[in-house]
C-alpha cells in the first residue's frame, strides 16, 4: 500500500486552481471539535523505553495468554509462529521490537515451562516480565477467565510499553469486547496497576473463518510482533489469497478428472440398477442441496470449485445410503443443514473402514475423502486431518495426495506441503496426471516464495508453466487449462516484480491478461473470470506506472475498475472485491493527481472513500480498513490543499488523524504506524503555515521531525525515511519563533 503522502506528486507542488467551496462528499463524518486556531490539537509524540534500551533482553518473544478450554487453539498458534519464518530480506534490521530475528522462538505458551520450584505467581510474574510482548487469545471463555485477565493486568502494569496484542479465536460472529476481552483488556490502568473505567484503544486480528482466518490472523500477530508495517508481511498473504482460490478451482477440476477413471464402474452400477433419468436426477438432487449447504455457509461458498467437490461426496453418500444407515442418517443431517452431525456420522464410517483398511485401504480412503468434503463446511482443522489420512491409506492416489498438500500448506505446514507434492511428482505420470504434476510444482514454487528463496521459485514456476502450456496448446476449448496457464503468468510476473525485472514482468503480466480476456469473454456472468482480468490489468497498470507510462497505467486501472465494478455486481456482498474497487479508485486518483488533473484526481479520492467509510464500519477492528480510510482522508485533503481550499482540507486531515492516533496507540512499536504520524505532521505544519498558524506550524514540524530522527537513527539505510528526514530539514524555517 502507498504510504501516506502526497500522492502521486511531489510535495513542494503548488496548485494554482481557484478555491473548491463545497466539501466534495457532504454528510460523510460530523464535524470533529476544533480548538480555537480551528487546528487539530497539538500531539507531542513521547517516545517511551523501547525494548532495545532495556536492561536485560527479553528471554521471550511473546507470551501467550489464554483460557484453558481454548489450550487446543493456542497450542496449534504457538505451533504455527514459533515456525514461522520470517523474509530473508528482513532478517536484521532493527525496530523498535528489536533486530528482527530468523524466528519468532521462543513464544511462551504454558507453565510447563516454568523451572522447577517457586510459587506459582511468582513464576508467572518471571515470565511476564521477560517477554516482548503478550498475546491474548480472546474468547468468551477467556473473557470471564480470572487467570487471563489478570495475566493481561500484570503484563501491562510489569511493562507499559511493550505490545498488547488481541486476537478473537471463538465467539459470536457479532461479538462485543465485553463477550470477548476480559476487563484488563477492555479498559486502561491507573498508575498502580487498577483497572480503570476508561476504555482502552482495541485493534484485535480474528482467527475465526467468519473474519481474517488462520493465514491473515496470523500475518497481523507476526507484523506486531516484529515491528513492521502490517504491509510488509500482508502482501504476501495477499497473494496467498488469490493462490488458494485457483488452487481450490484446480483440485476440484483434479479430483474430477481423477475421478473418471474409478467411477466408471459405480456409473454403470447405477445405470443397471435403475433408469438413466433417475441417475441424472439423484445428481441433480446432490448438487441443488450442495448448493443449499454452500449457501448457509458463505465462507465455504466463496471457494471456486466447491459446489463440484460437495456435489461428489453428497452423491457418494446418497449412493451408500441404501446399505449403511450412518449414511442415510449422514443424508438426512445434511438435508436439514446440521453438518457437524453428519460430518460426525461420516467420522465413525471412516474410522470403522480405518479399522478394516488392512482388507480394502482404497474404501476407507474414500470415506475419508467423503468426510474431509463435508468437515470442510464448518470445521477446517477436521477437513485437514481426514485428507491426511485419505492421503495416508492411499498415497498412491494423485487426488487425495493433492489435496492434502493443499490443505497442509494453507494451514501454514510447510515442510508436510512439500513432502506431499514432492510426492504427487513421484506417483503422477505424465500424459495422465499432467493435472496433479501442474499444481504440485506450482505448490513448491508457493512454498519457496513463503520461504523467501525466489530462483528456487521461479525454476518451479517455469515447469509448471511449462506443462500448462502443454496442455492448453492440446485443447484450446479447455478453460481450466487456460486458468493454470494464466496462474502460472501471474506468479511468474510476481518474482520478476519482486527481483526489479520489470520488462519481462510486464510481458508475463501481459500474456495473464490475454487469456483472463479471453476467459471473461467466454462467460461474463461468471464473477470469479471477471475479477481474474481485473486484477491483470491492475498489475499491468502497476508495472506502466513503475516506468513512468502514466498515460498507459490510467488507461489499465480504469480498464480494472470496469471490471471490478462488474464483478461487484455479480457478487455485491464480496467484501474483497469492494476493497479491489476501492484501490482501484484510488490508483486512478494517484496517476491522475501525477498528472496535474485535480478535479479529476478528487473525484477519484472521494469514490474511494466512500468504499473504505463503508469497510471501516463494518468491521471496526480490522486495521487494514481502518488504514485504507485514513490513506483515503489524507488524499481527499492533499488534492484539497493544492486546489487552495485550506479549511476543508483541514477537515478532512482531521478525520484522518483520528484514525492514524488511535492505530499508533494500539500499536505502538510499530514504525509504520510512526511514520504514519510524522508524515501526517508534515502536512499539518505545511498546512498551517499558509493557514498563517505559526506556533502550530512550529509544533507540528517538531513533533514530526522528533519522529523522524528517531526512526532514521534506528534504521540509517532506510531511503524513505532519510526522505522524509529530508523534509523537514529543508523547513526548518517553520522552527523559528
């Protein structure tokens, strides 16, 4: 995401435009209070011990506080940070967290951990104090937990400036504070130690399906935890986002095609016993209640492919009702929308064929298959760990071993994402399973690029690729070919992008963006073809600008927005794609502010705000949305300020303060947010010196230049900040008295 300055042209920049009177979006926010100089109130940023002034080091990383009827949760998150691992690229630098390590080790997770001897408080109290920060997993049980509202207490009473980070792990999907955090979370502390009635500034990440789910939630904790814009880990889960959603699609088209071969004999089995049009209509029956499950279950609905793989597994269920009545009673739960009674009875199915996997391992396989299609629905983790059985009892299955990678590596398993696909090449055979060789090379690629080594991933890339072309050059009609081709275009381009090639990213992005053109073409109702070309275009216009084709990047981002729009039209309730409408709003408002087009540039500004005020009350405790209006505010106000309307632009720089204080508040050993702040300063002082303010000038080129030295004397070789430095030495003038 763009920092938040001047977008789009340099700061020095000068409009020469008459004054804009009306506020551009009227009615949007209420007018905030304002001090007699009709300026924000002055904000001394105080700068508290960072950890790296401490006088012992932390001995961990993190501590983690939870409810023990949530100890299964928080053992699988220590599991999943503790090996996490961080960029290479990053490893080293230093923020106010500390030089950022290869690992997140050692995360205290339980009192096993405690030597032995000593009180228990006391050993509790040790640990607390040696840790750099404290995650609260959040619940209802954790909410009413004595132990975890005062291990939250006395952490932030042993250390009032390290980090507090909340993460929501179960409740109600509409959840309040009170259902969630316990009160030494909820509200601040006196100087003693007292929980207060003031209530404390809460950004918390959601690990639950229903908000950010396992692979956001968990990017968030790791930002905080190391001190860096939530940008810097976010891109990649960004990305991660749109994999998974291919990937699904190409499993689903795998596992049919895969299927092929051993359902022959179940078909003609069926068409022997009854007539033809009752088959087709006990298919029909399956999918129109796949369907109906999908659709009482958004999370799950939003996979493409999804209602092909439900379809199998109800038809297979149905198929075996006649003769076992666990599936009858698995068919009926599922006809009246209980999926975790069914996925229960389709468990003991599995275990029992388990049990007898000696005499028919390929049977049992399949009612883990059915189960994981079902357990998929509402509960990941049993999805996971069916598939990795199905895997187990049959490992020379290509559709079983494929998806359980799949499943491996979205819950973050990384080396059991790679032995799986290292072991889909072994068994796949080309000319018959190019499918399963295609998305097991594309898998490693994705894992050498969360692993940071891009050569490793672009060699796996270029053989996926390869075979893509293969295959679509065999059959041009085939649009999943053409779908794995155009993933392969994309993450090519992606490295080229990461490595500075920005020629042959262009070219690789362009070659993307013909095949989604033809895609979208073939089918316009389909929302998920439409989103795939907008996103081309988007990255082509994300290359054009990088080499300074302004005019060329304009005409790709409004290209994207056309489509997107589109997109959003097919799927209102999409809540990513109104955020892909939002940039897309403001690409266009950067490149044309670049431009020196005002009116035009405002206008984009305000049709992106209007999109981020709406994802912002939505859902208040996502930082990201909450950032993206803040980014929205200031931009509205940059173009304000050039066009001469001064006191509007206050206005809105005000909102956008609002929002920037409260996320360095809660967060405040993250950089970003720091520098979020000190660039809002710059703009306050700039402002009011033509607003004729002097001492407000004078304060803020303080407050923000405070910043800045601090932040460049932490990371000398960072170029941004010197930059930023370099501003406010050039103005030094504003200082005077």
């Amino acid at each position: 995401m763009k920092p938040l300055r001047n977008a789009g042209f340099p700061p020095d920049h000068r409009a020469t435009s008459p004054p804009h009177q009306p506020r551009p979006t009227p009615s949007l926010y209420p007018p905030a209070p304002r001090p007699a100089n009709n300026l924000p109130p002055t904000h001394r940023f105080t700068r508290g011990p960072s950890l790296l002034e401490a006088a012992q080091r932390p001995r961990y990383t993190s501590f983690l506080s939870y409810s023990h009827r949530d100890a299964r949760v928080a053992e699988r998150l220590h599991r999943r940070l503790e090996s996490f691992r961080i960029d290479r690229d990053l490893v080293g630098q230093p923020t106010p967290m500390g030089t950022i390590p290869a690992t997140l080790r050692p995360i205290f997770r339980d009192r096993a951990e405690f030597d032995a001897g000593g009180s228990l408080a006391a050993q509790t109290r040790t640990a607390l104090a040696a840790s750099a920060s404290l995650i609260v997993l959040a619940s209802p049980d954790a909410a009413k937990s004595h132990y975890v509202n005062e291990e939250v207490r006395l952490f932030r009473q042993l250390n009032p400036h390290r980090p507090v980070i909340p993460l929501i792990v179960a409740g109600p999907s509409h959840a309040t504070d009170q259902d969630v955090f316990p009160p030494a979370l909820r509200f601040l502390l006196d100087e003693q130690g007292t929980i207060t009635a003031t209530p404390a500034d809460l950004l918390a990440a959601d690990l639950r399906e229903s908000g950010d789910g396992l692979h956001l939630a968990c990017a968030k904790i790791v930002a905080r935890l190391i001190g860096l814009t939530a940008d810097q880990v976010f891109r990649r889960a960004e990305r991660e986002r749109r994999r998974q959603i291919r990937l699904r699609l190409a499993v689903a088209s795998v596992i049919a095609v895969l299927a092929l071969g051993g359902g022959v004999t179940a078909w003609h089995a069926l068409r022997s016993d009854r007539s033809l049009a009752h088959a087709n209509q006990e298919i029909t029956d399956a999918k129109s209640l796949a369907a109906k499950l999908l659709g009482i279950n958004p999370a799950r609905a939003d996979t493409p492919g999804a209602l092909e793989n439900l379809t199998q597994a109800i038809t297979a269920i149905s198929q075996n009702s006649a003769t076992d009545a666990r599936y009858a009673r698995a068919l009926e739960l599922l006809k009246s929308g209980k999926t975790n009674e069914a996925a229960t009875q389709l468990e003991a199915v599995a275990q029992q064929a388990k049990a007898s996997a000696a005499r028919d391992q390929k049977r049992a396989a399949a009612a883990y298959r059915n189960l994981g299609a079902i357990a998929g629905l509402a509960d990941p983790k049993k999805a996971r760990a069916a598939y990795a059985e199905a895997a187990r009892l049959d490992p020379d299955d290509t559709a079983a071993v494929l998806v359980h990678g799949a499943f491996e590596y979205n819950a973050g398993n990384l080396a059991e994402a790679e032995a799986a696909s290292r072991h889909l090449i072994t068994i796949s055979q080309p000319g018959r399973d190019d499918g399963a060789l295609y998305w097991a090379q594309t898998e490693l690629g994705d894992i050498h690029v969360a692993r940071g080594n891009l050569n490793a991933a672009s060699a796996e890339y270029e053989k996926a690729r390869a075979i893509a072309i293969r295959l679509t050059n065999s059959d041009r009609n085939n649009a999943s070919w053409q779908v794995d081709l155009l993933a392969s275009d994309e993450r090519v381009g992606d490295v080229l992008m990461e490595q500075g090639n920005l020629p042959a990213a262009l070219q690789s992005y362009r070659d993307s963006l013909a095949i989604a053109t033809r895609l979208a073409k073939s089918d316009p109702s389909y929302a998920y073809s439409q989103g795939d070309l907008a996103v081309s275009d988007a990255r082509v216009g994300d290359v054009l600008k990088a080499q300074g084709n302004l005019s060329a990047a304009l005409q790709s981002y409004r290209d994207s927005l056309a489509i997107t729009t589109r997109a959003v039209e097919l799927d209102p309730n999409n809540a990513i794609w109104q955020r892909d409408l939002s940039d897309r709003d403001n690409e266009i408002g950067n490149v044309l502010a670049a431009q020196g087009n005002l009116p035009g540039a405002l206008q984009s500004y305000c049709d992106s705000l209007q999109i981020r005020d709406r994802l912002a009350k939505s859902d208040p405790s996502n930082a990201d949305s909450q950032r993206d209006l803040a980014v929205s505010d200031e931009n509205v106000g940059d173009v304000l300020v050039m066009q001469g309307n001064l006191q509007v632009a206050l206005q809105y720089y005000s909102d956008s303060w609002a929002i920037l204080d409260r996320l360095a508040k809660s967060d405040a050993n993250n950089t970003g947010r720091q520098e979020d702040i000190a660039i809002w300063w710059e703009k306050i002082a700039d402002l009011a010196q033509k607003l004729g303010n002097k001492g407000a000038a004078r304060n803020a080129w303080r407050n923000g230049h405070e910043i800045m030295v601090r932040l460049t004397q932490l990371s000398p070789d960072n170029a941004q900040w010197k930059s930023d430095l370099a501003w406010f030495d050039s103005h030094k003038d504003m200082n005077t008295k």
